[in-house]
C-alpha cells in the first residue's frame, strides 16, 4: 500500500507541477510537510495557518485541489490493499471470517439447529440495501468512471514486475488519467436536477450490483434450497418527496423508465451474447418439442433466414430477444437500445407479442435450459443462461423498488382539499384524531374515487396526486414490484397511516372494499424522534385494532413493515439515547408483533456516519434486539458510503455478503448474549441513556449561545451553496436545530473536525453512571460498576458496538482544528463556553471509554482504520486550514467568486478523505 500511496502520490505531484506551475507545487510540499511536522508535535499547530495564510484565492484553489485528489488516489490504494490482503487470506486457506457466508453457513451448523433455521429463512429471507439521494458524495459521474480506470490499471500494474516494458505502458496511462481528473471539475457548477441523482444512482447498478446480485442470490439459493431472489435493490431516488419540492410526476416517470432501460438493455446484451454462445445443430442433437416451438416462432413472424434454420438454440433466444424488445416498443421506454444481430441489423418487427410479465420470459428461458439439460449440455445452461434467470428473478422488468415518501402534514393537508371538494366533510384539519379514523376508514370503504373529473385542485394537491398517478402508471407498465412501499414520514397517529391509503385509492393502487382494502402497496410509518419511537409500538397496535387494516396487512403476507429513523433522534437527544431508543422501540414492536401474531420487517434509515446510524453494517445487524430480524432486512445506503461500497465489483459482493450473512446470523442464533441478565443490562442503559440526553440537550437543547456557535463555527450555511444535491438544507426556513436536515447537521461538525453527533453527551453519562451508579448497577464502588461495563462491552453486541463506533468516529475528529473554527465565533464569551464544554466532553468520554475498552488508543480494535488515519490524516489538515482561512475572507465580505469555490471544494476534499461524514 505504501507503495501505490508513493506512486499515485507522485503522479499527482508531477501533474500539479507541470498543469499549475513550480509556486503551486511548492506550496503544496511546504502545506505537506508542514502538516507532517505538526502530527508528529514538532511544531505548532499554528505553522500549517503561517504557510497558507496570505494565499491568493486561486493558489489556494489549487493547493485544495490537490489534497483533495491525494484523498481520491489514497482511497484507491486502501481499498486495494484490502483486496489484496483479502487474496490473501483466501489463497493461504485461512478460515473464513466474519462477515463471509461461508462463515455463516459454519456457524449455523455447529448450532445444532441448522434445520429450523433453515426453514424459517426459506421463507422469509429477504435483504435489500436501499440507494437514496443523500449525497454527501459530491463527486460528478465523470470523476468516478476516471476513478474506476485507475483502479483497474492499478491491478493491472500489480501483476507485472517493476522496470518491465508492459508495466511502464500501464503507469503511463496511469500518469493521463490522473491528469484527466486534475483538468475535470471535481464539484458541479450548478446544483443536479433529481434527475442527474437518479443517473448517479444507476451508475452503482450498471458498474455491479447487475452483475453481482444474480450470481449471490443463486449462491444463497443454493444453501437455502430455495428459489427466492433473497436480495434485491432498492431505491429511494425520485420517490422521496418529503422536504423535496423538485420530485414531480414526471421524475417518478422517470425515474421508473431509465432503471427499466438499465435493466432491459442488460437482458439484450446478456441474450445477444447467449445467442453467439449456443451454435449446437439441430443436426448433432435431439431438440425438445418445447423449444422446436420456441424457435418456430420466428417463422411464423416472418423471420425464415435459410442459415440459421439448423441452430434451433439461437433461433429461440432470438425469439426471447424479439418480445423483449417489443416489451419496450409497447411502453415506449427511453434509453432502450435498439437490438441488433451480429450483423448489426435490426430484429424484431412491428407483429413481434411482447413479454406482460418477468414470469413469461423466465418460462422461455426454462424451456431452452430444460432441452440443453435433455441433450447433456447441462453444463452450457449452468452459466450464462442461469445466471440470466437469475437476474430476472431479482430485477424483473423494473431492475429496482422505488420507493414512495412523503411527510405526514403534507397528507393531511392534501386530504383537507380532497374531502372538502368531494364534500366528505368542510373542515377535516379541525377533527380530533378519533373523528379523522372515522372518515377515513369510511372513505377506504367506499371502491371509488373522491374527484370527479373536472375538479380544480391547488397547485400543491395537483402535484401530489400527479407523483401518484405516474406511480399508478409505472406499476402497469413494469410490474408491482417497482412502487412496493410508501413511508409515512413523521408517522405520530393511526390517522397518519390511513391519509396515504386514501391518496393510494385515488389513483388505483388501491381497491377499497367494504370491509377489506387490497393493496400491493405497503404503508410504512417512519418512526424518526425519540419520542416517536417510544411511541411506535402503540400507534401499530391502535392501526392493527381496525379490522381493514389489519385484512389489508393479513393479503400482504401478514407483514408490516416499520422504518426507523436513525438521524433525528440523534439530532434530537444524541448519539447514546438514539441508539437505545431504537433498540428499546424495536423490543416493544417484536413484542407487539408476537402478540399479533403479525411478522414485522424493520427499515433501518441509516446514513453513512455514525451520528446517523452509520458503522459497520454487519455489526450494527448483529447489535438489534433478538427477534428484530428474522430473516428480512430493509437498510438505506447513502452518501459516499455508495462509492465505497459499490463502485467495484469485489467490495460490493463483500458488502452485500456482510448484509446477508448478520441477517442471516441475526434471525438463526442467539448473538444478544445476555440471557438472564438481559433486565438488568436494559436497565443500565435506560439509566445511562438518560444521563446522556440531559447531557446534550444541556448543551444543544438549552445552551443559549449554541445555534449562535454551531453556524459560526461550521460551515453550515455555506454547504447550503455546495451542489450536493437538489434537496434544501432545511425543511423550512429557521434556525432551529431541529429543523435542520440531518445531512448539513452532522455534515457541518465532520467538516469543523468536532464529530459531535457521534459521542456528545456519551461521557458525562457513563462518568457519572460509574461514580454514582443507578438502575441495574451492580452494587459496591466504582470499580464493581467498571468491572459491569467491561462484562457488558465484551458479551453485548449492541453495547460493544455503540462503543466502537463512537471511537471511530472520535478518532477522525480533531480538538486541535476545532479550535481553529471556535475562532471564527465573533462573540467571546460564547465561543470560550461552548467550546471548553465542547473539549471537556470529548477529553472525558474519551478517557471513560478507554477505561471501559480497556484500550490503549481509541482504534485499538481497528487496525486498519488506525492505519488510514495514520497516513492519510496529515493531508487534511491543509484543507482545514483553508476551509477556515477562507471562511474568514468570505464572512468578512471578500466576494471574490474564487474564495466561494474554494470553500466549496475543501467540503469535498474533506468528506472525500473522511469517507463517511454524512
């Protein structure tokens, strides 16, 4: 690794040198060296602002753009150093690890109740990553497709030996596509339209996730005994419009049609390639009757060419070829490629049938691998042709579940219209929440709709209801699969459940009936402050109370989905009482769904910090509650969390892997460890999460300088100019914390180094609960409470996880640097409280967890980010500085447009080198 970091390091420098002159390089060595010095405490950190602080505003643009791509390569070589250590570990036939399903598979087996477990996940097994437009990633396509190339040249040059012609020709290409990136525009010039979002989004699909699910699913299938499609893709991207006034009827159209034209397209190549492949002659091998059938088809439309009449195999996927085309004729799907033969020639005519459903094609493709097994050429059909029907069993003609979400008000004031021009009642926002279950379960009773054609509508009303017909339009053309949920956002009520059910029959994608509604669609509540949560279990179970309801939910499977928001209810009492308050929520709803006799399928709305959910994925399954799993899991992907996860082939299957090896895990052995003490550790974390929600709120709830600090100190209004994506900062105009979205919230403390949503409040709670004790304590003196703390961190995931998180997150922040943003705070009073509160919490719940860890540095149990943050820590540092250096000049009133870009860049360079700040 070490090696390739010189490398990409010095292509880089002779870039900047040749395309920006010889002041701009040695600026960049000095800010570089100077940066080194200050890590190792040769200097004071104050020689870093000496080096960089009369720059000219374009100098420091490309002095940030240079530490900025040194970010980009080191990610590149990181990640291909756990490749290679990977390889090695494999090539050396070491044991699997965890995280790898053939550990899982171990594990279940040396259970001793395979076979239960096996059972119940044939049934419910199902995993679904969710790609959702939050980008704190702010790279544009182009850069990313010019990353993928130097990763692939990069194995490329690892497999051949240093001073050989072959490797020189492969360092030069290296050398002009670090050039290339240094000459494209790391940041977009304008914010991207949803549209370029659901582009990007795509891109994650076409780069691997197409390739690599099919052939998982088929391996889990395999060990499962099953043909379910266990993981499938999920989207949030162009049916999110909740804070989002840009998502319309026509981006959910879109939205729709381009992941249907990814998917399409992908079947034609796969077909094309499939029909080159199987030339067997009808003259050396029997043909079933079936597939004689098949290949007739062409004839009878037309298609008699004399050569080809003796390959029967290739005459019937042509004809798969020829009504999936006219599948994408008939839908008039944009971006379809026109499907060529290897003449480059057009098929398919005008008088071609088109497929209705995946399960019509999937029948023809099991006609031609049931004659090739017939024949003996069962070993042809192994490969391309089941890896294909492999892909339409998990991508269908719709490639990805689009999700719908809007937010709880917005219905209710929709519905106010609605109920008003039908005549259903004057004044609906004034009814109680009684009186509002009343007419709406009478209203879902009734199978037609409220307007009449011709009603006149809002502008607001109208728009709702086009989002909603253009989903009603994509389940006709691409299946039920592709609109499966829609989530309530800010879900407090039963009646905020019922609102979308009204909205949905409006446009069909739900039947009412007189006691019994249908619909494939399934309401979701988001459960997202801490006070919703603990509220969740009793707003299922009044929902559930109403009969329609709960037939509603018996004809989906008798499965109730709830997503959990892991970002406000951090937001809104901090990182210790967010995450017990989504473990305990969970408990009361596995609870409520037992009593039931319903199956519940938890969401979890992660983002990729730890302040929102974020950490290792195959920790953070194994840490819920027992019966939270079981089987099937929802999870959102976000952020640049997409591009480390998903940009290349080998680390998506290893992250998808891990998804499906804790679900796996989760939902067959007891991993919470706790068995009788289970009471008394919930009662310690009660206690403790209560400790630290006071300790935060004093400071972010009640403090009456910290709005004041946090804006000044961060660049918080400044990221609302940086084009992340096409989502405001806020959902209203305000300056309270709570209004802020989670992004720019916990984007902000990640750019100033602080981190405070990931450990605030941690400390104090954990200080105090060893010196004084509380419920579920063990009794004696401090050290019999640490000896606890040190039973529960080594035997329950949860809390071994909440712990480790927070150190990671607590080693990628900087007190040092955060004092430097303080500065920018103009009233001292407030900056020297807050930020000596800020430095006192972080120095004591770093000096408490260490004690409980029994660590010796906060990344003692993560070798490899310890290492990363060894390495590549001292390039950030110039792009604090900067970010401070120019937030001083542009607050003062420097209105050079070069200083707004120059901030603007060093939030990309730092969440670039960060990898996980949003």
């Amino acid at each position: 690794m070490r090696d390739d970091v010189r490398f990409l390091g010095g292509v880089l420098g002779d870039t900047v040198r040749e395309q920006a002159g010889e002041e701009v390089f040695d600026l960049v060595e000095s800010a570089r060296q100077t940066a080194f010095a200050v890590r190792r405490s040769e200097v004071d950190r104050g020689a870093t602002f000496d080096v960089l602080s009369d720059i000219s505003p374009q100098h420091a643009i490309d002095v940030i753009r240079a530490f900025s791509l040194f970010a980009l390569l080191a990610n590149i070589a990181e990640d291909l150093h756990a490749e290679r250590r990977r390889a090695f570990h494999i090539s050396n036939g070491e044991p699997p690890r965890d995280g790898d399903l053939a550990r899982t598979w171990e594990k279940i087996e040396d259970s001793g109740d395979s076979e239960a477990g096996w059972a119940a996940l044939r049934r419910t097994a199902r995993v679904v990553p969710v790609l959702t437009a939050h980008p704190t990633e702010t790279r544009r396509r182009s850069v990313f497709h010019i990353t993928r190339r130097i990763t692939a040249l990069m194995r490329e040059r690892d497999k051949l030996d240093d001073g050989s012609a072959e490797r020189a020709d492969i360092e030069l290409d290296i050398r002009r596509q670090v050039l290339l990136l240094w000459d494209t525009a790391i940041i977009r010039s304008q914010r991207p339209r949803i549209e370029d979002e659901i582009l990007t989004g795509l891109q994650y699909h076409e780069a691997t996730l197409i390739d690599v699910i099919p052939k998982l699913n088929r391996e889990i299938a395999d060990r499962l005994d099953t043909e379910r499609a266990v993981v499938r893709p999920g989207s949030w991207i162009g049916g999110d419009r909740d804070g989002n006034p840009y998502v319309t009827g026509e981006v959910v159209g879109f939205a729709t049609s381009r992941a249907a034209a990814v998917i399409q397209n992908y079947y034609d190549e796969q077909l094309r390639l499939l029909e080159n492949e199987l030339s067997l002659s009808g003259r050396l091998v029997e043909v079933s009757d079936d597939l004689i059938a098949l290949a007739d088809d062409l004839v009878s439309r037309g298609d008699d060419e004399a050569a080809r009449r003796d390959v029967p195999y290739r005459r019937a996927v042509r004809s798969v070829r020829r009504k999936l085309a006219a599948r994408a004729a008939a839908h008039t799907i944009a971006g379809v490629r026109v499907p060529v033969d290897h003449m480059g020639r057009a098929i398919g005519s005008d008088s071609d049938p088109a497929y209705e459903r995946p399960e019509d094609m999937q029948a023809d493709l099991q006609v031609i691998a049931d004659s090739l097994n017939t024949v003996g050429a069962g070993i042809v059909a192994d490969s391309r042709l089941s890896t294909l029907q492999w892909a339409l069993r998990t991508f269908g003609f719709h490639l990805q579940a689009l999700d719908m979400r809007q937010n709880s008000d917005t219905h209710e004031e929709v519905l106010a219209e609605l109920f008003a021009v039908a005549g259903v009642t004057d004044d609906y926002a004034s009814l109680d929440e009684a009186e509002r279950v009343e007419v709406l379960l009478r209203e879902l009773s009734y199978d037609r709709p409220l307007l009449g054609a011709r009603a006149e509508l809002s502008e607001q009303t109208e728009k709702e209801l086009e989002v909603l017909r253009a989903a009603a339009r994509a389940v006709d053309a691409f299946g039920e699969g592709v609109i499966p949920h829609y989530i309530v956002s800010m879900c407090q009520s039963v009646s905020d459940l019922l609102e979308p059910a009204i909205l949905l029959k409006e446009v069909g994608l739900l039947r009412g009936a007189p006691d019994a509604p249908r619909s494939e669609v399934r309401l979701i509540p988001l459960l997202e402050t801490i006070e919703d949560l603990a509220a969740g279990a009793d707003i299922l179970r009044d929902y559930l109370a109403h009969e329609p309801m709960r037939k509603l939910v018996a004809s989906q499977g008798n499965l109730q989905e709830i997503m959990l928001g892991y970002s406000d209810s951090n937001k809104d009492g901090g990182y210790l009482a967010a995450n017990w308050s989504l473990y305990q929520g969970e408990l009361e709803l596995v609870a409520l769904g037992e009593e039931l006799g319903v199956d519940l399928r938890f969401f979890h709305g992660r983002g990729g910090s730890v302040g929102r959910g974020g950490g290792n994925s195959y920790e953070a399954i194994l840490s819920q509650p027992p019966g939270a799993v079981r089987g099937a899991l929802r999870i959102t992907e976000q952020g640049e969390v997409l591009s480390a996860k998903y940009s290349e082939p080998g680390r998506a299957r290893r992250n998808l892997e891990a998804l499906v090896a804790a679900t796996i895990e989760s939902s067959v052995l007891n991993v919470e460890g706790l068995g009788d003490k289970a009471e008394a550790a919930y009662d310690v974390m009660a206690d403790l999460s209560r400790r630290g929600r006071e300790a935060y709120g004093s400071l972010v709830h009640e403090d009456p300088g910290f709005i004041e600090y946090f804006t000044t100190s961060t660049p918080l209004s400044e990221i609302g100019e940086l084009n992340i994506g096409s989502r405001p900062t806020s959902r209203k105009q305000t300056n309270s914390v709570e209004d802020l979205r989670a992004i720019p919230w916990v984007l902000s403390w990640s750019q100033s180094r602080v981190m405070l949503p990931g450990w605030f409040g941690m400390g104090t709670a954990l200080s105090d609960w060893l010196d004084d004790g509380g419920p579920g304590s063990a009794p004696g003196d401090r050290s019999a409470r640490l000896a606890q703390l040190r039973e529960l961190n080594a035997t329950w995931p949860f809390f071994r996880t909440t712990m480790s998180n927070m150190a990671q997150v607590m080693a990628k922040a900087d007190m040092g640097l955060a004092g430097q943003y303080a500065s920018l705070v103009a009233d001292e009073s407030t900056r020297e409280r807050v930020f000596s509160r800020i430095l006192s919490e972080f120095e004591l719940t770093r000096d408490v967890l260490l004690e409980i860890t029994e660590q010796s540095s906060l990344l003692d149990d993560n070798p490899a980010l310890a290492r990363s943050v060894r390495n590549r820590f001292p390039y950030l540092e110039p792009l604090n500085v900067l970010q401070v250096e120019l937030l001083r000049r542009f607050r003062a009133g420097d209105d050079d447009p070069l200083i707004r870009t120059g901030i603007q860049l060093t939030m990309n360079g730092l969440a670039t080198a960060l990898r996980n700040t949003g």
